[in-house]
C-alpha cells in the first residue's frame, strides 16, 4: 500500500493505531504545563514557487502558518527553531531575506539548522504557552461554528498567480481559547478541516456556505482551496463577535448547504 492510497490521515491513523504516534489530533503538541510546539515544513515545487513569491515573503509565510498553529492553540508564541535546506548556488542575499520575512512575524529565531539539498526546503518549528489548549475533539451538538475572517483569498490569489501574506490570529486565537468546544485553523480547506473537527469531536457539522464570508475576489470554489489560515472554532454560545457559519449536530460527517441545496467542496489532500 503506498501513500498515495491512504493519503495523510489514513498514514496517521495507521501510526497512531500501531502506537507509533500520540497526541496527534490537535494542531500542536501539548506537553507538560502550559507548554506547546507544533512544527510545519515548506517545500519548493509543492508548498511554493520561486517565479511567485519573494523570499521577504516565503520567510514570513513559513512563520506565519506555524504561528496559525499556535494561535489554535490559543497560545502566546516564544520562539522559532528553523532548518533551512537549500541548492549550494543560492545566494547569501535571499537567504537574509528570507529571515528578515521570518523577522517580521515579530517572534525569534533561536536555532535550528541548515543543509544543502537539490531544492529549497524550510522546517519550522514554533514554541508557545497557552492556558487552556480546545483541540480538535471537544465540539458538541449545538454548538456554533464560527470562522475568524474571511476565506477564499488564497485560492483566488493562486488563479492569479501568486501567494498571500497569510494572517496571525493570535488574539483571536486567545479569545477562543478561553470558552471553545474545539478550536483549528484552516489550512486544508474548509470541508476538510471542518470534517477534522467532526471526526475527532464524533459530530456531525453543517455549514451554510451562504453565511461563510468570501474574501474580495473570491469564489465559492476557492473555499476549498485551503491555505487561508483564519481560525474555525466550535463555541458553546453565539460567536462572540466572529462570523457565525454553522452548527454542531449529532451525527457524523459535514453537510455543506448553498442556497439551501447539498454541495461539495474539495481540498488540500497530501500525497494525493
């Protein structure tokens, strides 16, 4: 069986399920106190195109979306540990660009490592603190979905061409720490990353994609794109000021509604 019949999940369930792996289910790992660390890797050819994005901006997108695992987590963030893996023939001036993006993320770097490798390659890892860390697994039916901003401008910057910025939600991410069920960024695309909520919390989520906010330029098919990092949070109450987009209900799996029909959105799947 290969990879690319299990995708990442199946290849993390036969992990967790062989003992291998545990702790997995949330965005980051919490370990002991009020510690939590989650690590991300971007990859030229598959995470990034050169002809496409800066190096300014490739550091601080390599940043950003380790920083949107911690916001998650409703943690406040302390420090990166970078590797860096790059061809011998790249130029000193875009590696301190690159970490002059990373700078910019306002968190420091205080290790890590580099390497020499055939194409660029970026593993960061982000250290944080949070109080109290919701997870992926405490939703329940009669809970309100809520999203932090709008989706959709990756996608729609993709059909142009090129990369955003991606936002840090760590304030926002801290105010929904303190009362969410479960609580995830959106890096995979809405269903998918909705559908991981449902699995691990065993409800079933409905979203009316009428009431999702379409970032300018956006199209309902860019909501599967992915790659938006805004924040997806199940919250006991109304949303506390965030868009409100769904529900919790007993069951399984995730509805998604446009004018009242039944529709499906892809996704980012890994090794697919």
């Amino acid at each position: 069986m290969r990879l690319s019949d299990v995708g990442e999940l199946g290849v993390l369930r036969e992990l967790e399920r062989r003992g291998l792996v545990r702790g997995i289910e949330h965005d980051a790992a919490q370990l002991s106190g009020d510690l939590v660390v989650t690590q991300d890797a971007l990859v030229e050819g598959i995470h990034f195109r050169l002809d496409w994005i800066s190096w300014r901006d490739l550091g601080f997108r390599a940043a950003a979306v380790n920083l949107s695992d911690l916001a998650a987590c409703g943690a406040l963030p302390e420090a990166l540990v970078v590797t860096l893996a790059a061809p011998s023939e790249t130029e000193l001036a875009h590696v301190i660009e690159l970490y002059e993006g990373m700078g910019e993320s306002e968190v420091p770097v205080v290790g890590g490592d580099t390497t020499r490798a055939d194409s660029l390659m970026l593993s960061v890892t982000a250290v944080g603190r949070s109080e109290r860390v919701p997870g992926r697994a405490g939703a329940e039916a009669g809970d309100t979905i809520v999203v932090t901003g709008p989706l959709g401008c990756a996608g729609a910057a993709f059909r142009r061409g090129a990369y955003l910025r991606p936002p840090i939600r760590l304030d926002e991410g801290r105010r929904l720490a303190a009362t969410a069920h479960a609580l995830m960024d959106i890096s995979d695309g809405l269903a998918v990353d909705a559908a991981r909520i449902a699995e691990r919390s065993g409800v079933r989520i409905e979203i009316d994609l009428d009431r999702v906010p379409l970032a300018e330029g956006a199209e309902l098919a860019d909501l599967g794109f992915g790659e938006d990092y805004e924040l997806l949070a199940a919250v006991p109450e109304a949303g506390g000021g965030f868009d409100e987009i769904g529900r919790c209900l007993e069951g399984s799996g995730v509805g998604l509604l446009h004018h009242g029909a039944k529709i499906e959105l892809g996704g980012w799947q890994h090794f697919r």
